[in-house]
C-alpha cells in the first residue's frame, strides 16, 4: 500500500489549496514543491536586503471567498478586505480612482467626463445582472462535453442554475450576454465610455497575460469574467495568501517538502503510481494531482511514449505563449504618482489611450518587447509597511508586453533593456522614481518560466484565449480527470483558468475526492 | 391610378434580385427598384474602358447556394460559374507556391517549404470537410433564437446538439477552436511553414478588420472546403461576363417569373404610416405602393437614410449605432495591353488562371493590418489578384486582359478623416500598383487603364456603408441571432412589413443568396403578402 493517498506537484497556491482540501477530507498528502519556497507565484519573496514583492501575481482581487470560507482559512491568518483602490494613470493627464465603492468612483470619473460618471453604475449593474450566469459556471467543474445534451453530462445542477439565471435576464440581456464575450475589450468599452484613460485602464485588466490587445476579439470576455469575480482581496498580498495555506495544510496534516524536485511521474501500467525526484527517490501514492501547467506535465514529466499521439498532439498545441514581465522595485523614499500628490496609493495602471495598450501588444507579434510598456503596479508596502524598510517602498509591475520568444534571445542586455523600459515607463506617471531606485529584480517571461516552471512563462499556464477557457486544457482533461489512470490536474491550466482564484485547485481536489 | 405591387424591393444587389425571384415565382407582384443603372449591386460588370468588363467590385463568387440555382432555374437564364484552377502565391525569392485542385501536384509544391505540411495538408482538408456541415447548417437556415422555449426552436437546438454528438467530442472542440481562433493558431494545429500559412490565413481577414493573428478569423478558412459538401466541383469561381453575369440571370430569373425591374431609379425614402411600411417615394417624386417592402440595403441606409430614425425605438437604434462597418478594404481594376510576368514563375500558364495572393509571409500580413489599425492604408497591402480574362475570353480584346485587384488594408476612417479618401485615391492605387509590380516588373507600362476604388468610393458609388463589403463586419458580436440587431434577426423589422434582405441580415456578406432567399421564404410563410 501506497504511502500517500495523493501526492501534489508545486506548492503554488492551487496545489497549496488541493492539499487543504484533501487534507481536510482525511487523506494523506504530500506537496512536492520544485523550490525553496512554496507560494509558487503567489510567493512573496525578499527581492532586496529589507524590501520583499508581493509575488508574481499581485492582484488577489479574483480569490474565491467561498474556498477561503470553506478552507477556515481565517483561522489560518487569513483576512479578506476591499480590494484596494485602482488608481487610472496617464502621463499629462489627471488620474482617475476605481474604488470598490460604485458612488466614489462615480464621484472620481466626474472629474474627467460627466458622461462615464452616468454610466458607470449602469456598467456595473450589467455586470452584476450577469454575474448570476457566469458566476456558478466559473466556480464549479465544467460540464462533460463528450457527453453533450445527455443526462449524463456533469455538473447538471450548475448548468441548470446557471441556465435558470439566465432565462431571468429576459430575451434581451440574454443577446447581451452572448454579444458580448466574443468581442474586443476596446470595442466594448466604446460603447459604455468616451473618455480613453477610464477605457484604457479597465482594458488592462483584460489583457493580463493575453497574447492579444484591446483591439483583438474574444477580450471583451476576460473584462467581463473579471468583473464577475472580483470580490474581495487578501489582505498583506498574495504572499499572505500562501502563507496561510501553507499554515492550513499543515494543520490538517499534509506534508510539505521544498526544494523537491519532481522528475516524472513514476507510471505502472498506463496509470499513474507516485512520483520519481530528481534525486531518484520514488514517492508513491495513490493519485497524484499536478498543479505545474499541463504542457510541463504531459510533454516533461510523462515518459515518451507513453500517451496517446493524438493526446499529446492537442496538449502541445496548447497556447502559452508568455507575454507578461515582472520588475521589482526597492524605492529609498515612497512613490508619488503625479496625479495624486502626496497620497498614498496602492494599486495603479498605466495607459492613456487604448491605442498605447495595442502599440504596446504590437511589438509581441514581431518577437520584440515594446520599447514602451504599459504597467499593472502594486506596492505592497501600503498596506504591508514590513515589505520595505520605513520611509521606502517596494514596486511591483506587471509588464505589458514582452514576448517569451523574444528575437534573438534573452540575453541580460535585453533583460536591462526591459527593467529600464519599465521604469521609464513608471518615470512618466511617477517623475522622479528613476532617482529613487536603488535595486530591482528583473524577470522576463523566460526568467518566469524558468524560476516557477511555467510552459512559455505564462502566468496563466495557458492563454485565456475564448477556446482555452472553454475547454481548457484539452478536451479529455478539462474535467481534472486525465488519460492516464490516477492523474488530476490541479492548476491554471485547468478551469476556470490563471489568477489569484484558488478555484482549479479546489476543484481539481474535488475530482481526486469524487473518484471512489 | 398608379399600379399597386405585393412587394417593392429596394436594391437590385444580388440579394435584392434573389428575393425578387423567389416571390415573383410565388406568384407576387414583384417591382425591384435599383438606384444605379446597371443591377447587382456590389455583384456586377461595367465597361469602363472600351472592350473591357470589370467585375467591378466583387470578383469571385465563393458560397453561391446550389439549390437556389436549382430553385431559380438560374442555368438557363444564363448563369455560368467557371471554377477558379489554383491559388498562386509568388515570392520575390524561389519559385512561389501554387496549390492545385490536384492534391499530388500541391503536396510537391507545399513539401518545398516544408514536408511535414505537405503530408498533413490531406488530413487538415479531411476535417474542414466534415465540419462543412455545420456551416451548412448555418448558412442555408434563419439563425437560431436563443432562449425562446417554442418547441421548433428547441427541436431545432437538439437537433444541432445531436449532430455535433454524433460528429464525437473532438469535433466539437474544434468547432470551438474554429468559431473562436485565429486563422493563424487554427492552422498552425496542423502547418508550420510561413509559406503556407501566409496564403492560407489570408481567407480569414478578407473584408474584416481584423489581422490574420486575430481571434475570430479561423472561421471563414472553412467556406473554402464547402464545395465538396454542396456536391458541386469547388464552388469558387468566376462568373461568366464578370461578376454582374450572375446578376444578370438572376434578374432574368426574375422577371421571367413576372418581376418588374427598374434601374436609375433611386429610392428616396421608405413610407411609413401607422408603424406599417406601405411603399416607396423616389428622388424624382415618384411614389410606388406595396403590402410589403424589402430592402437589400444595408441597415444603416434602410432604417436611417430611408426610413428615419424618428420611426424606431432607443434600443433598436443604440443596436443600430453600434452595430460596425469600418470597411477595410478597396480595389483596383486594370486593363492590361499583356499579361503580367511574374519573376518567379516567369510567362503565361495555369497559375495565373487562378487567383494570386500577395502574402509573402505572415508578419507581411500582419504589418499591412497593423499599419490600418492606425489610420493609415497599408503600403505593402495584402492583394488578391484574378486575372479573369484568361479564362472568359467575353470581357477583354482578344490578346488583352483585365485584372482585378482586391485590397487590404485600406481602412475608411483614415486618421485625417474618411472624406480625405478622394485625395488620397490615386496614392492609394499607386501603392497597390507598386506592390504587385515588385513580383511582375513592368507591370506599369502594360496598364491601359485603371479604377482604383476606396471604401469611400464603395460608399458614395455602390452605397456600402462606410465600405464594408459585407454590409457591416462579420464578427461573432454581429452573426447569427445578433444580424443586424438582437430580436430582428429574422428578417422583419420593428417597422411591420418592412424587410431586410441584404447582407445585413443573416448569414451575412459574400455571394451566397442567402439573406435573399431565406428573406423571401420567411416572407411568404408569414403570409402577409
């Protein structure tokens, strides 16, 4: 008899939270995690002497509060909170505030354009209204698509739940919502909006880890599957986030072992019996459960030959073309944004006009990193104060765009290249800052692949392209369940997709739960 | 006492035309009224130059339904399609790339470039054929209607599902990839040569806005494998007599079934009493009265222009407003005193007889899109070349030819405004002229005469909004149960007996016929006329 009932591959936060919940339900777990850290790219980790990031994924806006209730994680140091303000910035141009409160953000789009003050309550109660439909789809396993209008299909009671929502909206919004998804960002949002900083910043959040810009179809999607799960954020970072998993795992009995590579699955007989390490040793256990992304899985860590050709055909034209960079400031003194002297703001974007966010997508489909990038910024040390010593701050941006196949290579002049990009960049909307940097971790989208293990460094393991989140990663593994007898997946390669959600994890627990 | 018609129809566009027939053949007393003074609207042929026909603006006839040929009779009235042999894609270095309706003949020329796609190539075919089907399905029926709970409409949504059951979950997943992918990460499932893909994503960006790399185009690859399923040989092809040849027997068709056809008679405006449509005031005056009134116009132009917006309610007409045409192409038409030579398949032959895609390479494609995206044509635009007279000696002098040269990019709202088009027309024709000229030097010298046509032209001339060759973009936001606007998809309008017939109206753009006949057989089912 196997030592393990599941054995976990990473320690990010998707693999952290299948090993709660299985855990919880009494197996026997362990979580082999590749680094010395667990957290995966929620970690937050000392990039300088004093000054720590808040991890690759700084937004935590989309973490599942139904996980988190159901995981006690607040016994666990857990706090959930509003999500922080959302400072729209452009370089000679007034910012504009999203608060989580519809009336402040009203009360801050005035200032700018009377008209998108009007509409911003009527863009989120659509919003709101479709949320009903969408929500149970994203939360719950994906229905069986081979068993397709049978009784048999999976997840029956989310689908009828989903479609009864539906029904309600009435003949119009139902249009609405089928209209919508497959649009561009931009388009739509032309349509609510007139002014181009307030459109260009909710853009950006379509655009996360896209190999798309605002003008490219099927974006619309990712803005409106966004709005309808953002709830809450976690209070102290993502990093907070992996800690208290780490805490509740442990707690209800799981194994955790960093600094343990895994080399293959080990495979009996088409199924799967454990894992090999690196080292050689064998870890076996019952079922084991892969939260690294499914290229990394079934093209890496299964032998050759052992899948299916056509199997491994569909998961090696699973798109994970990685677009995104990560910069790391330590700033001696506190950032001050231009548009918002004196304060102190926690969650900003950069962009003035659509356009700026697809010249900044052009340079991708070329092979090269924009020379002028677009920035998804938080510095944790506004709420967090401890992640940078008095009087500092430390930055993190998200990149926008660089590709993973970068023309001639990664080379460290590139990667400087990209780090002073980036801050000139921070520099137009934050005169100053480039004086008051005084270290920075550069990681383009190959150092992502490299340091968590992610296929083309795509911090979503697979684009969000409309397809992919359809069926997602493949057509036999979109219900967690894989070809090869005992395997699950667990991670953002899965349904519903990347981000700080904890939603594959659980869900892909759940399969590793529901087979016996 | 003016003559009282059952139905007027507005536009002798090929789609106009088909309406027509079919109610006529109903037994209905028919006037189609058409603003120029030739029919077929963005489907026809024009002298321009002495000897020389031009299918002026459309230049193949792709998804022509083989049962309204049959239906329409529209063999004997003179229709003739002459199959398109090959598509050419020259190179200024090597020898190009030509596929062949024989599959040995392009497997040779594809394993040039790479052998891995000239073995899979068979397959890729093999699959787009079995998803024909569903386009089938889609294109030859008014579009679903999501969330009614009629029981046709239920019977008509199991009936979809079961087929797609039946065709097993990998086809359903790549009917998912193919209504949502791009053309370029649709193909590269099966290609990896930029020779191939280049030419072969092309398909998917003709008439949109959108770049090869853009979600949304895979779809459009799949109208290029429709032949075998419609039991035709290929059903991409020339008309015989240019474009306007079919038109023509359309019309023929027409008015053997008892349709009246004026041309030079442009409509002024749609009457509207009482919510009803009741007839049609031309420019002139005149007046004609009908129960009904078609329109092929598109929905800018019907409910806007000719009926005003006075008549419609804030949805309808915010669905109207954001409903898109951005046209993104135009053409240019040549009369040659000889025949191009292309560098790298030097002297007259079978390639040239097919149509000629200048799409060197994938990131050529995407540049031209990229350079539109900011207002500007592209200066090395994607073409797609017919040299028709090689193959229908009837529309050039003997020795001579026309070329046709269909454009992209060439976006109507240029950065300095769409109305600057007309000084930028003859800079805009250069650049194409110069472009093909780098694959067949003197190209220049063998030109007796040139129309070069902008969106802004195919606006003001044939009447397309904004130049959208498809009466408004055919992206996913703007198919099916959302042509032309949600809850108007099945060609009537909020003005009662008021139709739309055109491209505007589902399955959309391309010489299909569709929107016409399934407009007139709505109509006649509805028994109001």
């Amino acid at each position: 008899m196997a030592r393990y009932d599941v054995a976990i591959i990473g320690a990010g936060h998707n693999g952290l939270t299948a090993a709660c919940v299985l855990a919880k339900a009494g197996r026997r777990v362990v979580v082999l995690e590749r680094r010395e850290v667990t957290g995966g790219m929620c970690a937050s980790e000392e990039f300088q002497p004093g000054y720590r990031s808040s991890g690759l994924l700084h937004d935590t806006a989309q973490v599942r509060s139904a996980v988190v209730e159901a995981l006690r994680l607040d016994q666990h140091g857990l706090d959930l909170v509003a999500p922080p303000a959302m400072l729209l910035t452009g370089a000679d141009r007034p910012g504009v505030m999203i608060h989580p409160s519809n009336e402040a953000t009203a009360a801050d789009i005035a200032a700018i354009s009377a008209h998108d003050a009007g509409r911003w309550s009527a863009y989120q109660d659509f919003i709101g209204r479709v949320r009903s439909v969408i929500e149970p789809l994203l939360n719950d396993t994906p229905p069986d698509i081979g068993a397709i209008g049978t009784l048999q299909s999976g997840s029956l009671g989310t689908l009828l739940k989903s479609a009864m929502s539906f029904q309600k909206l009435g003949r119009r919004e139902m249009a609405e919502v089928l209209r919508v998804p497959p649009m561009c960002v931009a388009d739509w949002l032309n349509e609510w909006f007139e002014n181009d900083l307030l459109k260009a910043g909710l853009a950006h959040g379509a655009l996360v880890g896209m190999w798309a810009g605002p003008w490219s179809p099927g974006t619309a999607a990712n803005l409106l599957l966004a709005g309808c799960t953002t709830t809450s954020a976690v209070k102290g970072g993502a990093g907070a986030l992996a800690v208290a998993l780490e805490r509740a795992a442990r707690h209800h009995g799981a194994e955790i072992r960093t600094s343990t590579e895994v080399a293959s699955v080990a495979m009996s007989g088409g199924s799967a019996r454990g894992v090999v390490l690196a080292t050689g040793e064998v870890i076996e256990a019952s079922a084991v459960a892969a939260s690294c992304d499914p290229r990394t899985l079934f093209l890496d860590l299964i032998p050759a030959g052992l899948l299916p050709v056509a199997f491994e055909h569909r998961v090696s034209v699973v798109r994970a073309r990685g677009t995104t960079a990560k910069v790391h400031l330590a700033l001696d003194r506190p950032l001050e944004f231009a548009a918002k002297p004196g304060e102190r703001v926690e969650r900003a974007r950069t962009a003035t006009t659509l356009d700026d966010l697809e010249r900044a997508f052009d340079a991708v489909k070329y092979g090269r990193a924009s020379d002028h990038p677009v920035l998804d910024i938080h510095v944790p040390s506004v709420a967090s104060p401890a992640m940078a010593p008095d009087g500092c701050d430390s930055v993190s941006l998200l990149v926008h765009f660089a590709p993973h196949a970068l023309t001639g290579g990664w080379t460290d002049a590139a990667r400087a290249a990209l780090g002073d990009a980036a801050i000139a960049a921070l520099e137009r909307v934050a005169p100053g800052v480039g004086k008051a940097v005084v270290g920075r971790e550069v990681l383009t989208p190959a150092d992502i692949a490299a340091r968590y293990g992610a296929s083309g460094g795509h911090i979503h393991h697979a684009e969000h392209a409309l397809d992919q989140l359809a069926i997602r990663p493949t057509l036999d593994t979109m219900r967690y369940a894989t070809p090869v007898a005992n395997l699950y997946l667990c991670g953002s390669g899965s349904h519903p997709g990347g981000g700080v959600t904890c939603a594959p994890g659980a869900l892909g627990a759940a399969a590793v739960l529901s087979r016996r | 006492m003016a003559k009282r018609y059952d139905a007027i129809v507005i536009g002798a566009g090929h789609n106009g035309l088909v309406a027509a027939a079919y109610l006529a053949k109903a037994g209905r007393r028919v006037l189609v009224l058409e603003r120029r003074h030739v029919v077929g609207g963005a489907a026809v042929t024009e002298e321009l130059y002495p000897g020389f026909k031009f299918s002026v603006c459309s230049y193949v006839v792709s998804l022509f339904r083989p049962h309204i040929i049959r239906e329409l009779n529209l063999t004997k009235h003179g229709m003739q399609l002459i199959p398109l042999e090959c598509s050419f894609t020259p190179h200024l270095e090597g020898p190009g790339l030509v596929r062949w309706p024989d599959p040995h003949r392009t497997r040779r020329e594809v394993s040039r470039f790479s052998q891995k796609d000239a073995e899979i190539y068979p397959e890729f075919s093999l699959a787009m054929t079995k998803m024909g089907f569903f386009v089938k399905q889609i294109i030859d029926s008014p579009p679903p209607a999501p969330g009614s709970m009629h029981p046709s409409e239920l019977s008509r949504l199991a009936g979809l599902v079961g087929h797609l059951r039946n065709l097993g979950p990998d086809m359903v997943e790549l009917h998912a990839q193919l209504l949502t992918m791009s053309a370029v990460d649709f193909l590269r499932m099966w290609f990896e040569s930029d020779a191939l893909l280049a030419p072969m994503s092309c398909s998917g960006i003709i008439g949109t806005f959108l770049g090869v790399h853009s979600p949304g185009t895979a779809y459009v690859l799949l109208h290029h494998y429709m032949g075998e399923i419609d039991g035709a040989f290929r059903s991409w092809g020339f008309s015989k007599g240019g474009t306007g040849g079919l038109s023509i027997a359309i019309a023929n068709a027409a008015q053997a079934y008892g349709a009246e056809l004026k041309v030079s008679a442009p409509v002024a405006r749609i009457l509207v009493r009482g919510g009803r449509a009741r007839g049609v005031v031309l420019e002139n005056g005149d007046e004609y009265k009908a129960d009904v009134v078609l329109s092929c116009a598109d929905p800018r132009r019907t409910f806007i222009t000719l009926t005003g917006e006075q008549h419609f309610d804030g949805d309808f007409l915010s669905q109207l407003r954001r409903y898109k045409y951005r046209g993104s192409s135009g053409k240019v038409n040549l009369a040659l005193d000889r025949l191009p030579d292309f560098t790298c398949r030097p002297g007259s032959g079978p390639h040239l007889q097919g149509d000629i895609a200048v799409a060197p390479s994938l990131e050529y494609l995407e540049r031209a899109f990229d350079e539109a995206k900011y207002g500007e044509f592209s200066r090395r635009p994607y073409l797609n070349v017919v040299i028709p007279s090689l193959v229908d000696p009837s529309v050039a002098p003997p020795g001579k030819h026309v070329m046709s040269i269909f454009v992209q990019y060439a976006p109507y709202n240029l950065k300095g405004g769409a109305e600057t088009w007309p000084s930028r027309r003859e800079e805009f024709g250069d650049a194409v002229v110069d472009t093909l000229a780098e694959y067949c030097p003197g190209l220049e010298e063998s030109i007796l005469y040139r129309q070069v046509l902008t969106p802004w032209d195919l606006e003001q001339e044939i009447g397309l909004t904004e130049g959208n060759i498809f009466q408004g973009e055919l992206s996913l936001e703007q198919l099916l149960f959302l042509r032309p606007a949600a809850g108007w998809a099945r060609y009537r309008t909020p003005i009662r007996n008021l139709w739309l017939c055109g491209s505007g109206a589902h399955p959309g753009g391309g010489i299909m016929g569709s929107p016409g006949e399934l407009c007139a057989k709505a109509l006649l089912d509805s028994r109001e006329v």
